[in-house]
C-alpha cells in the first residue's frame, strides 16, 4: 500500500478542487436565489479564473499514483485552454434566455470541466474512462437542459443512446487491453506490448477503445449523434461540446494512441500499409473528411452545418495523428484547439442571431452585415478560418498538420490523406461561402425583417465575439505564440 | 529607397483597416490617398534602385515568423518584382479613381478592394513559400465580396465560379508547396532555388504547381472563370483582376513553379506552349462572336494571358522577358478597357449589349470614352508604339527560337484579335447614325442624359494611356531591369 500524502494530492488536484467547489457554491445559489443568473454565471466566472491560476501554480512535473494525475507542461497547457473554452462558455450563457435553471446549468458546465480535466491530466486508462464519463454524463443533461424545446430532449437521448453504447466499447476495450497487459498506466501498457506482436485480440482491443474517443470527436462513422446535438442542444451546450469536449478527447486519444499504443502503430502509407492504430485512424480521417464535406454540402442551417463540418475537421485532426510523430501530434493540439476557439465564437454569434430572428437558418442570418457589422464581420473570420483561408488561424492549422504529415513517413508515404483533407478543404469552402453569402449578399425577406424581434444585441456577447475573433486572426498572424508552446509541451 | 518598398503592403492594409473605422464620408479619400502613396513609393523605388541591384532577388526585410517551422517573414525585389509592383501601383490608383461613384456600402467596397492590393503587392514581393501562399490566397476572398455584393449581371454566379476555380488552382499549389517544403527542408525561395529536387519528384510536382497557379493565370482550359467573372464584377473588380490578379498566377508560375524545379518545367514547357496557343486562338475566335462587351474584353484577357503563358514556356531569357514585360503591359490595358466598358459606357447607357450600343452612336455623346477606348483598342492589338507591341513581339522573338510553327498558329491570333477588337469598337463606339425616322424616342433621350466624363475618369484614363504609350515607345525602360532578373533565375542557367 502506498503511502498517500493526501496534503500532496490536494496540492497537485488543487485546479479541479477549485472548480468542484465553485460548481458547489453555483449550485447553491441557484437554490437560495431563484433568479440569480448574473450572481451564479459571476461565480463561476471567478471560480473558473481561479482555476487558472492555480494551475499556473503548479510544479513542472510531478507524477501521481502511475500516472492517475500528471502535471507536466502539455498537461498544464491545456488544463488551461479547456478552462479558458469553459470560461467563454459561461459567457455564452449571459446571453440566453434566463434558464430555468441557471445554478444547476452552470454547475453542469463545470462538473464537465472537471471531467475534462480528468481526461487532460491523467495517463490511466481508469481515470480516463473516470473522466469520460463525468464529461459524458453532464454533457448528456446539458443537452437535453431546454425543458420547452423538443429538438433539445430528441438530441440529448440520441446523444446519451450513442454515447453510453461508445462508452462500453471503450470500457470493453480497456477491460481487454488490461487482461492482456495486466495493467492499466498508458506508459507499462506500452513496454508490454512492446514484447508482443500485434494478435487479433490486440487488434480488438485497440479498436474497441478507439470507438469511444472517435465517438466523442464526432469522426464518421460515429458522428451521428452530432447534428442533432448541434442543432438541438442550447446554444451553450452546443458551443461546449464542439469546443472543450473535442480538445480534451483530441488531447486524450493522443496519449492513448502514441503513448499507450507505441509499439502497435503500424503504417497509412499508401505503399506500405501494415497493422496497428493508424491505419485504423487514417480511414476515420478519411471517412470523416468525405462525409462530412459532402453532408454539410447540403445543409440550410447553420447549425447542422457546423456539425457535418465538424466531423471533417475531426478527420483532418486526425491526420496529425496518423503521422505518428511527435511535430504531428503538436500540429494536431495546435488545430483542435483553434477550431474549438473558433467553434465556440460561431456558436456565439448563432446564439445571438436565434435570439434576434428565432431561428438559426441560413435565412436567419441574411442581412446580418447590415443589422450589426461586428457579428458580420466575426463571422467572416470564423468562417473563413474553418475554411482555411490565410491569414487566419485554420489556414496555419492546416499548412502545420499536412506539412507535419507529409514529413512523416518515408516519401511522402500520406500524400494520399494529405491530397484528400486538400480536396475536402476545397469542398468545405463552398459551403463557408454559402454562410458569408447569407450573411453579406442576401437581403432579408421583408417578412422576415418584420418578424425579427428587434432583441438589443448584448453588450457582453458582441464583446466575446469579437474578442474571439481577434483571437484567431492573431493566431493566424503570429501562430508562433501557441504552436511553439505546444510543440515545447509535446514530449 | 528600396526597402521602402515593403511598406506599400503595410500602407494599404493600414488604409483597409481605417476604413472599417471611420466614417464613411472619409471612405474614398482613404482609398485614394492610400493608392496614392503606394504608387509614389512603388515610383520611388523604380527610380532609385540601381539596376545592378536588379538582378538578382535581394532581401528587403527577413524576420523570423514561425522559427519551429522554417518561415520567414521575409520580402525581396528584383527586376520582374519590381515592374509587377509598379503594374499595381498604376492599376491601384486608377482603380480607386474609377470607382468615385461607388455610393452603397462605400467603406465595404474599398475594404475588399484595397485587401486585393494589399495581397497583389505581397504576393511580387515575398521571397518565402509560405508568405507568398498567405497573400496568394489573401487576395480571393475579398473579390468574392466585390463581385457578389457589388457586381451585375449574374453576380452570384460569377462570383462564386471565379473563387471555386481560384481556390481550386489554389488547392493543387497547396500541395506542391507543402511537397517542395518537405523534400526541399526550406520555405525560403533563395534557398530552394538552390535545391537540387530530384528528378522524379519534379516531374509530377511541376505540372501540379504550375497548372495551380495557372489557373488564376486563365490557361485553357481552365479559363472559364474569367469571362463570367470579369462580366459580373464590378468595374473596380474586373480591372483589378483582370489587371493584376490574372498576373498573381504567372508571376507566381514563373518565380516559384519554374525557378523551383527547371527539370520539371524542361519536360513540361512545350506542352504549357500548347496549351497557351490553344487559349490565344481559342479565346480570340470567341470574343469575336460575343454581344456583351465586357465577355469580349474578358475572354481578350485570356487570349493576352496566353501570350504571357507562351513567353514563359519558351524557356529563354527573351521570350520569358517579353512575358513579364506583357504582364505589365496587359495589367494596363485590360484596365484601361475595362474601365472604358464598365464605367464610362455602361454607367452611363445601362446597357453593354454591342447592339444595343451601335444605335447610340457613342463618338458623338462621349468623345473621350471613344478616343480612350480607341487607343486602348490599339495598344490592345498590339499596334507599334503601343506596349503591347514591345511585349508580343518580344514573346515571339523568344518563341521563334525554338516553337518556329506557334509563331505562325499565334500569328492567327494576333489577326483575330485585331478582329474582334475592331468589331467591338466599331459597334460600341462607331456605331452607324441610325436613319433620321427610325431614332426613337428612348435613344435620343439617353444620349442627352449622358453625363459628362469626370475628372477622376479623365485622370484615370489619362495616367493609364500614358503608361502603355510610354513602354511602347521606349520598352527598354522596362526590358533593362527585366533582362537581367530574368537571366539570373536559375533555369537559364
């Protein structure tokens, strides 16, 4: 038995302790005060702040219980980009129409911070799956939280149906993986499957446990619960689960994957395919680039839209990945979490433009540009960095991703996954552009005008939005800033 | 003097910013006054720069950008950079002098506009891949935005075909810069273009860049963008991309596709010839039967850009010299006639109809869109004295020297051009007096209507009609600062 300090524990965990506690403090002014939104979103503004600091706190490196807690520099990183994404979430929430609810929602929001901070700090295959379940849970009553909307609960059962049936994929696949192995720390799983080649019941185990995470970052053919989340889900939730949920999970696979599963790794060359996860990854990339470009194609909202478009920008992540180096796996953190940065600001913006116009189609946001230029304007950005046009954040995204990726193997061995995430790029842009030409081109109906409730536009979202925006044109501009401290973190 | 050069993108996009701050009583003295002094430094430096300095790519400014990553933000200037700057320093003011009369959303329209500039002036400056891709692609999304908000005919279908195929082209050169960086361990194109590729490699990687960027140039048959899209645009639009923008492709062919693999280019280029012959004949018999004058002058840009593309082809110094100096040459003329169809006859007839037009009997309501449209007209079918004559006949100098018959087969172009240059202007501009009982009323009220042409058109016109006189009548203006840069690039060597 080892000896605990628990005083130590407390130290290293004191980020997620902070966050349980304010989620405790929210949810009790949200039962004394029945109409207490600003004092509980404030709260847990504050709370989520305080987050950070204390994990700027903590030491460089420190390693709990075989690995149940990690601190180290990646770990810290993005400890503190899943608090930040929280953090404009809750932002999001000021927003809204009052909630019936507000305390238990915002206390919801950030039990699954703490979830996805188990997910970021752990190198465990229990407290992953620990984590992944405290993220699961509240994001399924998250989605479901709009008690008036029936699109809100048909979204939050079908995300639950696919996410538990994901979930004991994964518990599966780790039950087989520790049968094997003996163990369940990421780093002894890889010395013992070093000594071994790759048997069927390896081949299942990885596969088992990889139909969680491709679940949650919505890759095809596990994607399906996502338009319907996207499209149903309060705005909030939405915003949080394209955004915090998908970076952790991005982060978490990538441990898994290129820790855990070292030795198994195999080969997506074109050429030289052999066993392992990547090729296993690389035809989710694949699959997801293709379907979800050419889904998304025909979309008329907004909303579905960004959901299919998401599920492509998961197989491009995930070509990172494939690469299989250590340039890859940084390319791949740099791009998920400028997608989630930008994620979070259209989202936004659809939150603001549904409470104007009651809808979020494209032809809600027709004549946007000249209702209020600084939506139109963040918008664009947001669009056309998804899009992957320079000199916005996407577009350095993708040139690191598929350069790191051609760099990879011999000869340019993923040319093949490269050319296509190009070629759905292409794709994508067609539809972007559809959004921008809603937006800046179209008239709205007179009908439409007339109907729109002229909602004043917050202070607070229109300052968020535009905040984000800046963010990703200057990560587009000097990408320097986060891709080099990523690619310090990566170990 | 030199490195100030570099300012002329900071200026612009300066302006671009301001005019999303201030009001919009400022906008087009903004956009001016920015034009303006982007000129005068472009004006500077082609005055003060040796042309010893010239030939070769010498760095201007070269910063550290991304360091992990190689990139650099890194800008240089050479002969044929210099002259591509200058052709947009010249359209720029012009543009911005020919669109006085924009009135809706005034601040929006000199925003894209002036992003176009700004990324037309990285792109011929930019001595590093991945900075002249940014710019590259910079400059797409703001003519998407001009033509669909503030084009004509068919704008949103115009609009959304010129950016599908320019991202399209955009996509292939993607792909080769990404396999140049990786095999060649740089994004620094002084460097790579020292970098021996491998022979297999350049072979695929070539054609993939080459026909990327081409694809902004108007090769056929990829060139269908251009007529829709120079038809829809306004008039701002079409004379920047048909005057700068269609060069972004063959400079960028030239100066990153050519210069980085020549292996590639060498078993490659007689087929670029083909194709550019195709494109000049091809375009010349269609513009011959079109009745909007626009699609007229829009597939003569792709019949010029042919040239452009066949003086590259040749593959030596006098040939490729003729087409930069055809880049500068057509930058100004497609403006200048663009700006004649777009602006001083249709803003003030509604209507571009050759038809239509040959009742109006147009010399007579509007001397000076005729005479502008006359000599550009001339400098357009390459009349001697004109720049467009300097910049053929040096092309086909070059191309004698090893593509003896596509000097004749573009013989025939040059005779259809001529063709269909004169059969617009005598439709549009010398249109017969209709008989005396057959004037209807309508007509004879319009041409009354016609304002008068307006200062900022005249000192347009004026400053582009003086650019083609001057290279034509004295080309070594140009030539000497070409030649040598162009001599230095490594497959001549």
């Amino acid at each position: 038995m080892i000896h605990m300090r628990y005083l130590q524990l407390l130290k290293l965990a004191s980020p997620e302790a902070v966050v349980v506690l304010t989620a405790l403090v929210v949810l009790s002014i949200g039962l004394l005060a029945k109409r207490a939104t600003f004092a509980c979103a404030f709260v847990a503004g504050l709370g989520l702040v305080c987050a950070i600091v204390a994990v700027l706190l903590l030491p460089d490196d420190e390693t709990l219980f075989g690995g149940m807690l990690v601190i180290s520099p990646l770990t810290s990183l993005f400890k503190i980009t899943c608090l930040a994404l929280a953090f404009f979430t809750v932002l999001l929430t000021g927003g809204e129409k009052v909630p019936r609810h507000p305390g238990e929602y915002l206390a919801l929001i950030l039990l699954a911070t703490v979830g996805l901070m188990l997910l970021v700090g752990s190198e465990e295959l229990l407290m992953i799956f620990i984590g992944l379940e405290l993220l699961g849970l509240s994001l399924y009553v998250m989605t479901a939280f709009d008690k008036t909307d029936v699109r809100s609960a048909e979204a939050g059962l079908k995300y639950f149906l696919f996410g538990s049936t994901a979930s004991a994929f994964t518990l599966f696949g780790i039950s087989l993986l520790y049968g094997m192995t003996g163990t369940t720390g990421l780093a002894a799983i890889a010395t013992r499957l070093a000594t071994t080649s790759i048997q069927p019941l390896l081949a299942v185990a990885i596969v088992m446990t990889l139909v969680g995470f491709a679940f949650k970052i919505a890759a095809a053919p596990f994607h399906l619960w996502a338009p319907d989340a996207y499209q149903g889900a309060p705005v909030p939730s939405a915003a949080f689960i394209a955004s915090g949920s998908k970076v952790a999970s991005f982060v978490v696979l990538g441990k898994i994957v290129l820790i855990g599963f070292a030795p198994a790794q195999g080969s997506a060359g074109w050429h030289s395919m052999a066993a392992g996860w990547s090729p296993v990854l690389a035809a989710l990339a694949a699959l997801s680039i293709v379907i979800g470009n050419l889904v998304a194609l025909a979309q008329s909202n907004v909303r579905r839209l960004l959901a299919y478009s998401a599920v492509a920008h998961a197989g491009y992540t995930l070509i990172g990945f494939v690469a299989g180096t250590r340039e890859g796996f940084s390319a791949a953190l740099f791009y998920t979490t400028i997608y989630a940065v930008t994620l979070i600001g259209a989202f936004a913006v659809v939150g603001v433009v549904r409470r104007e116009t009651g809808g979020d189609d494209f032809s809600n946001f027709s004549g946007l540009a000249s209702r209020s230029p600084a939506l139109a304007g963040s918008m664009a950005v947001f669009m056309l960095s998804l899009a992957g046009i320079p000199p916005l954040a996407g577009f350095f995204g993708k040139f690191y991703l598929f350069s790191t990726a051609l760099q990879a193997g011999t000869n340019q061995a993923l040319l093949w996954l490269v050319a296509l995430g190009l070629v759905g790029s292409f794709v994508s842009l067609y539809y972007y552009l559809l959004v921008l030409k809603a937006i800046f081109v179209d008239v709205p109906s007179l009908s439409g005008a007339e109907s729109m409730r002229h909602a004043p536009s917050d202070f607070l979202q229109c300052a968020t939005v535009t905040v984000l925006a800046a963010v990703v044109v200057l990560l587009g501009v000097i990408p320097n800033v986060l891709a080099s401290r990523i690619l310090g973190a990566v170990p | 003097m030199t490195a100030m050069i570099a300012w002329t993108i900071y200026l612009t996009l300066g302006g671009a910013v301001l005019l999303l701050v201030l009001p919009r009583s400022f906008a087009r003295w903004i956009a001016l006054l920015t034009t303006i002094a982007g000129f005068g430094l472009v004006t500077a430096a082609f005055v003060t720069t040796p042309i010893a300095s010239l030939a070769r790519f010498t760095t201007i400014v070269r910063v550290p950008w991304v360091p992990a990553l190689g990139m650099n933000y890194h800008l240089a200037l050479d002969g044929v950079s210099l002259i591509m700057v200058l052709v947009t320093g010249i359209s720029a003011v012009s543009t911005v002098l020919f669109s006085w009369d924009v009135e809706d959303r005034q601040n929006e329209f000199f925003f894209w506009l002036l992003l176009v500039v700004a990324g037309c002036y990285g792109v011929f400056l930019s001595a590093d891949l991945f900075l002249l891709f940014v710019f590259y692609e910079l400059v797409i999304v703001p003519k998407y935005f001009l033509i669909a908000i503030f084009g004509s005919t068919n704008k949103e279908y115009g609009a959304m075909k010129l950016t599908l195929y320019s991202f399209f082209g955009g996509m292939f050169v993607f792909v080769g810069i990404l396999v140049a960086y990786v095999s060649g361990g740089s994004l620094d194109l002084n460097q790579l273009s020292q970098f021996e590729f491998s022979p297999q490699l350049q072979s695929w990687a070539f054609p993939v860049l080459f026909l990327g960027f081409a694809v902004l140039a108007g090769i056929w048959p990829l060139h269908t963008w251009a007529p829709t899209g120079h038809a829809a645009a306004p008039t701002a639009g079409s004379m920047l991309l048909a005057g700068i923008v269609m060069k972004l492709g063959s400079y960028a062919g030239l100066r990153v596709a050519m210069n980085l693999f020549p292996q590639g280019f060498q078993m490659w280029s007689k087929w670029i010839a083909v194709l550019a012959i195709i494109g000049i004949v091809y375009a010349a018999a269609v513009a011959l039967r079109q009745r909007d004058l626009k699609f007229v002058i829009g597939y003569s840009s792709v019949s010029h850009m042919g040239f452009v593309l066949l003086g590259l082809a040749t593959a030596n110094a006098v040939g490729v010299s003729g087409a930069v100096l055809q880049m500068f040459s057509h930058g100004v003329i497609a403006a200048l006639l663009f700006a004649v169809a777009g602006r001083m006859i249709y803003r003030r007839t509604h209507t571009r109809q050759l038809d239509a037009l040959s009742r109006m009997n147009l010399s007579h309501a509007m001397p000076f869109a005729a005479f502008t449209f006359v000599v550009a007209a001339a400098a357009s079918m390459g009349i001697p004295g004109f720049s467009g004559f300097a910049a053929e006949i040096t092309i086909l100098i070059g191309a004698w020297k090893i593509y003896p018959l596509a000097v004749w087969i573009s013989g025939v172009g040059i005779v259809l051009v001529a063709a269909f240059t004169l059969r617009a202007l005598k439709l549009s501009v010398f249109g017969e007096q209709a008989p005396r009982d057959e004037v209807t009323k309508e007509t004879v009220v319009n041409r009354e209507e016609f304002t008068p042409i307006t200062i900022p058109e005249k000192i347009g016109a004026c400053m582009l009609m003086l650019s083609t006189v001057a290279v034509g009548i004295y080309p070594k203006l140009l030539l000497d600062r070409i030649i040598p840069a162009v001599e230095s690039m490594r497959f001549l060597r």
